[in-house]
C-alpha cells in the first residue's frame, strides 16, 4: 500500500510539473506582449515607457527560467510580484493578476470554484443514484417493460445535449409554470435553503443527462456479471438473492463504473462551461472561457493548472477504491 501511494504521488507530481510547463508556455504563446494587454488599446496610453513600467510591475522583465521559478514558488509560499516602487506581495497561493482588472487571481478563484464544486457534486449524487439504480434494475428484470423503458430513456438521454435540455427545464419549470425560481447562485455559507434552491435545476440537468450513460453502463456491466461461475456458485448455495446480488454481483460490477465516475468528476470538476452559461452562475468553468476570449492568461493558465489537479487527485481516488471495492484488486 504504501508503495503504491509513493508510486502514485510521484507520477501525479511529475504530471502536475508537466502541465505547470506547457500552461507557462502558454502565457508567452499569446500573439501580443502581455504588458500590452494589461495597458490597454489606447496607443496614447500605451506609450513605451508605461509598457516598460507594467513588465516590471509584473515581473516580465526578467528571464523566462526566473519568472516560471518564482510563479511555482509562489503557488506554495508566495512571492513578490515586479521590483522597486512597483513591487507588490503575492500571497500563497499566489497565481499572478489579472490583465484585465489587475485582482489577484487567487482571489477570483477562490470565488468561482465553490460554484462549479456545488453544481459538480450534486450533479454527481443524482446521476450515481439514479443511473446505477435504473442500471442495475433493468439488468435483474431483463426483457420486461421497465427494462425497454430505462433502455429507450437512456439512449435519448445519452442523446441530448445540456444546451438544449438546460434551456427546456428553464422554460418548462420558471417561465411557464413558475414551480421553479430562475437560479440565482447563493453560497451555502450565507443561506443553505436558497443554495440549494438554486441548484436543483443545475443539479438535474447534468446529472440526469449524465446518469443515461451510467444506467446503460451499469445494465451492460450487471448482466455480464451475473453470468459469471462465481455467482452462479452463490446461486447454487442457496445465498439470498440481496446478499447475491448486493455483496457478490454490484462489487463486481460496479469496477468500471468507478473508472468513468473518477474521470468524469476530474473533468466537470475543471469547469462546467455549457451549465454554468446556461443557468446563469459565474463558475470556474465560465471565468476561463471569458479569460481565454480576452486573452487573460493569468486567469487561463491558473484554472488549466486547477484541472489538472483534479483529473490527477481523481484518477489516484479511483485506483484506491478499486481495492476497496473489488478484492480481486491488490494494491502494489
């Protein structure tokens, strides 16, 4: 266990070092001069001295190797960002400024990413619940009505795009009927009733969209387990049928299903772009859309980076839980 936790950290690390590389890159990838960007598009603002100020007030004059050491440095124990009059301190995580409004990017982090974590983990309970339910159900009573059904149901839900069925709850469930206020983030912190008021059609929406994939999944995966001898052999005990299928046939199962969730949650967790402009919330996801169309590259290179965290911790979650689920699986 415990060399399978090194293993894992160190390729995570290595990883993580990779992708800070290549999002750094980007950041001297851009067709203008960043301190142009941050000036402005006024040619009688943007005179060479002022340009030549911003690049040492943000640190751009000095050599590509420095800055790339002192932004990791900075994400740890923060760090000065220019020299001189011009010097301003970065706490950590320290992930640079904005070019646009010069706030800190930390700062506009911090207040975007609790959006997409609430959107992404209710979302993840609804289409887990129900897709591994309907899943799982349909496998034990093939054939049947309800089997055809969840079938049909799934295949147009895998079909659907958020674009279009987002807009159809709104219209369907606020402005015809009025059963539902139109969703208007509130952090949890301030009032859990309206938080969660607001989420429920976000919640919905992706996880019911998501949870046709994963009913599928789990169906395809149930009935191929059942047919294995090791079920078969519970039958034949005498098991009750709970404990058989329950204990014996989901654990199996459920193996594959844990690899898709991990990466999926990795994935959303990076930023729910298409939701989030849909129903209106300011998450992670939105803000590096809107970074990347006015070429903010502090803002882009920081939620890049925050996903990839994500899609690494995610994938060693999952291997993890592969022992835990499945005894067949050993760790090493």
């Amino acid at each position: 266990m415990l060399r399978f936790l090194v293993k894992k950290t160190l390729l995570a690390l290595s990883t993580l070092l990779a992708v800070s590389v290549i999002t750094f890159g980007m950041f001297f990838a851009v067709p203008n001069n960043p301190a142009e960007l941050m000036c402005g598009d006024s040619k009688n603002v943007c005179s060479p001295e002022r340009i030549e100020m911003i690049e040492r007030r943000m640190g751009l004059d000095k050599p590509i190797a420095t800055q790339y050491g002192d932004f990791m440095r900075g994400i740890f124990v923060g760090r000065t960002i220019g020299s001189g009059e011009t010097a301003r301190d970065c706490p950590a995580p320290c992930l640079g400024f904005s070019f646009r409004n010069d706030e800190p990017v930390s700062g506009i982090v911090g207040r975007t990413l609790p959006v997409t974590l609430s959107i992404v983990f209710g979302a993840a309970v609804v289409w887990l619940v129900l897709g591994l339910s309907i899943g799982m159900v349909s496998a034990l009573r093939r054939g049947t009505v309800f089997d055809k059904v969840a079938v049909g149901t799934s295949l147009v839900g895998a079909s659907m795009p958020i674009l279009l069925f987002g807009p159809l709850l709104l219209i369907g469930l606020v402005y015809e009927t009025g059963l539902l206020s139109y969703p208007r983030y509130t952090p949890i912190t301030e009032n859990p009733l309206a938080w969660a008021s607001a989420m429920i059609l976000p919640w919905f929406a992706l996880g019911f969209l998501n949870s046709a994939t994963y009913a599928r999944l789990a169906r395809a995966q149930m009935l191929e387990t059942l047919s294995e001898d090791f079920v078969r052999t519970a039958r034949a005990k005498g098991l009750p049928k709970i404990k058989v299928y329950g204990r014996h046939a989901l654990r199996a199962a459920i193996t594959p299903i844990i690899t898709i969730a991990g990466l999926d949650l990795g994935a959303y967790l990076g930023g729910t772009v298409i939701t989030e402009t849909v129903f209106g919330f300011t998450g992670l996801g939105r803000t590096a859309l809107n970074a990347a169309l006015n070429l903010d590259m502090p803002i882009v290179m920081a939620t890049v980076l925050l996903a990839a965290v994500f899609v690494v911790a995610a994938n060693v979650l999952v291997d993890l839980l592969y022992a835990v689920v499945d005894p067949r699986v050993r760790l090493g």
